[in-house]
C-alpha cells in the first residue's frame, strides 16, 4: 500500500518538512512538499493525494483555509486531512476537527506518532471504500430486481387499455371510454412519480442544504399548512378521508416548500398504502424547542428491527405478499432531505401493530414567512384531511 499511497506535506517551516518527508519517504510512501497552503492546493489539483497533513499557522493560507477548500471540492472531499500543530489548545482543535479533519498530530512528535496517525487514517479511509463499494453493489442488486417490475407493471396497463381504445369496434359505452381513459392516467401518473422519484434521489446525493431552502430573503414555508394539503390529498386519493385525524400546530421551517411536501407525502402515502381501509393514520405536526416536528402513525403491517435497518434506496419488503408500488425510495428521499437540512428521520414500529415515522426539521421564525403559503397562522386541527 504504501508504494502507491502518495502523500501531500503542506508545512511552511522548511525544518519540520523535511522532517516529515524524511520519515515518510523512508517507510516507502511517495511524498510532495509544499510551503504553504496556496502551493499546497495547486498541487492538489494537479493530482489529488491520497492523504495531506497540513499545517494549521501558515502565512498566505493557513491550514484551516486549507481544509475547508480540500473539503468543499468533490473530488477530494474524503481524502485524509491530518493537522500539524504546536498549538495544542482544545479551541483551535476542536476548530479543525468541526471543518473535517480526520486527525491532528502535535508538534513536536516522534516518528511512531507519525505513522501511527497515517495508518489508522489510510486504514479508516479502506474501510469506508469497502462499505461504499458493498452498498453501491447492493443498489445495483435492488435496483435491477425492482425497476423492471415497477416500469413494466403501468406500461402494461397503458398499453393494454390503449389498444382497447383504439379499437372501434371494441367499445360503444362512453362511460367504459371514461373509465379506461381514467386507468391510464392513473397508470401514468405512476410512472412519472417514478421518474422523478429516480431524478430526485439522484439530485439529493449531489447538492448542499443551501439548495433546499425556500429563499435568500428569509422566507420560511408554513409546515401545518403544506401537512393538511397533502393529507387531504392523499386521502381522497386512497378512498381513506375518513381514517385519517390531522392535529398540526402552526410552524414553519427554512425548508422549500416543494421539498416539504415530497416529505410529507411519502410519509403519509407510505402510512395509507400499508395499512388497512378502516384502520387509523394519525398524522400531527408542531414546533419542538428549535426545530419541527412531523409524525406520521398508522395501524398497518408494522416492520421488524431487521427491516428498519435494511431501509434504503430500492428496498422493499415481502413483496410476494402483498403488492408495494414504488421503487422504496421514499422513506430515502424523505431522510436525505431531513438529514440536508440538519434534521433526521427516526421509525419505530411492531410487526402487525404499526409503524411510526417521525421526521425533524429546523424550525424557523414565523415573521419572516408572511408570505409563504398564503401567510396563515392558525393551527389546523380535525378530522378526514383537516381542513
């Protein structure tokens, strides 16, 4: 490993570079030197290390710049990053671990201190390869055992009841037209939130917080109001108005409104689709000190611990036993968008009881949403939808 393992030293005094690439250079590592972090970071782009240690006081570009540049580019976001510094002060480290470094090395240092610090960073660095590359595998897996079923499942029915159609001879009854025309809507409406269920995942995995917010100005979106839209919504599209209690205090989050309802409607979609006509869904909502908080409890199959921690991208459980529309990317989407904003999602639920998905999310100051969704303040309370 080491033969191949190129390290990059970013150390303004020429001493303890030399020292470094010494020590380096003799356990068989391929080391570059660089002065200061401004060098340092053009040799980064002209071919990325496979670790930097990098120290923290440099003139032109301290070490701190230095990391956050390494971090914010895609391409070298996971390479190691080891800070060298005389400064052995809990706030400056704390400092440099907070901006996403992986270790610090405090000089002065002994040669086995050194190599200790580069082992367990190159080695944490395997292991997350492995995990990565076991995961993206398993993605593959799922995706090429569920996709072909959900594409051909609509398409089969489009195309069945088109024909049908197309046929003069095959219907005379205008209300049988109305009726298969409303089967292929139905169909194809399936088939587009597919796609952009597919587009947005792939979206979620490539952008920051800062492209989920509503606005610049500090608009926020109204959180009760957009729940008992979907919730509405969504009953009347399952025939379950009347399972459905709605109990949402008024409260909005820096969140877009086109994310939030993506999250709200996955939730309660999920709760309606696995649990039976007649059975409860509670869905509440309400401020929780800084943040908000979105809960979703319906009275269904339930899941086991297993099953819970299996969740993922194109995971779907006991499908030979009951029929799951969907690729399972939905409770995914509604985590990536939760944990982008700094929130979180969390599942408990009893095999045959239920489930019970709570989602968190930063709560923001209703005077700076006067705007959004209509600007009301009232908290939305009731039963079948809400409203």
């Amino acid at each position: 490993m080491q033969s191949s393992t190129r390290i990059l030293v970013i150390e303004d005094n020429a001493a303890v570079r030399e020292e470094v690439a010494d020590i380096l250079t003799f356990e068989g590592f391929e080391v570059r030197q660089a002065t200061n972090g401004r060098v340092g970071l053009e040799m980064i782009r002209q071919a990325p290390p496979d670790l930097i240690i990098c120290d923290l006081m440099m003139p032109e570009l301290d070490g701190y710049e230095t990391l956050a540049h390494v971090r914010s580019d895609a391409t070298t976001a996971a390479v190691p990053f080891l800070c060298l510094t005389a400064r052995a002060e809990r706030q400056a480290l704390r400092r440099a671990m907070e901006g996403g470094a992986n270790d610090y090395i405090t000089k002065p240092f002994t040669a086995e201190e050194l190599l200790a610090a580069i082992r367990a960073a190159l080695e944490k660095r395997e292991r997350v390869a492995h995990v990565i590359e076991a995961d993206e595998r398993d993605l593959r897996e799922r995706l090429a055992a569920t996709l072909p079923h959900e594409l051909r499942t609509p398409l089969h029915c489009i195309m069945g009841y088109a024909e049908l159609l197309a046929d003069p001879a095959g219907i005379a009854d205008p209300a049988e037209v109305a009726e298969f025309a409303q089967r292929i809507r139905t169909a194809g409406l399936r088939l587009r939130r597919l796609a952009e269920n597919f587009v947005l995942y792939g979206r979620l995995n490539a952008i920051g917080p800062e492209a989920l917010a509503t606005d610049p100005q500090g608009a926020a979106t109204a959180v009760h109001l957009i729940v008992a839209e979907a919730v509405e919504r969504l009953a009347a599209v399952h025939g379950r108005e009347a399972d459905v209690t709605l109990d949402c205090d008024s409260v909005w989050t820096p969140l877009g409104e086109e994310y939030l309802r993506t999250v709200v409607a996955e939730l309660v979609d999920n709760a309606l689709k696995f649990s039976g006509s007649g059975s409860p869904v509670q869905v509440a909502a309400g401020p929780q000190a800084e943040h908000v908080v979105i809960r979703v409890t319906d009275c269904g199959c339930g899941m086991r611990a297993d099953q819970i921690a299996a969740i993922g991208a194109f995971m779907q459980f006991e499908r030979m036993l009951r029929e799951q529309q969907g690729l399972g990317l939905g409770l995914s989407i509604a985590h990536r968008i939760a944990t982008l904003m700094g929130g979180g999602l969390a599942i408990e639920s009893t095999p045959g009881s239920g489930t019970t998905v709570t989602v968190t999310l930063p709560r923001a100051a209703a005077a700076a949403s006067a705007h959004a969704a209509g600007g009301g303040d009232g908290a939305v309370q009731g039963q079948g939808g809400g409203r």
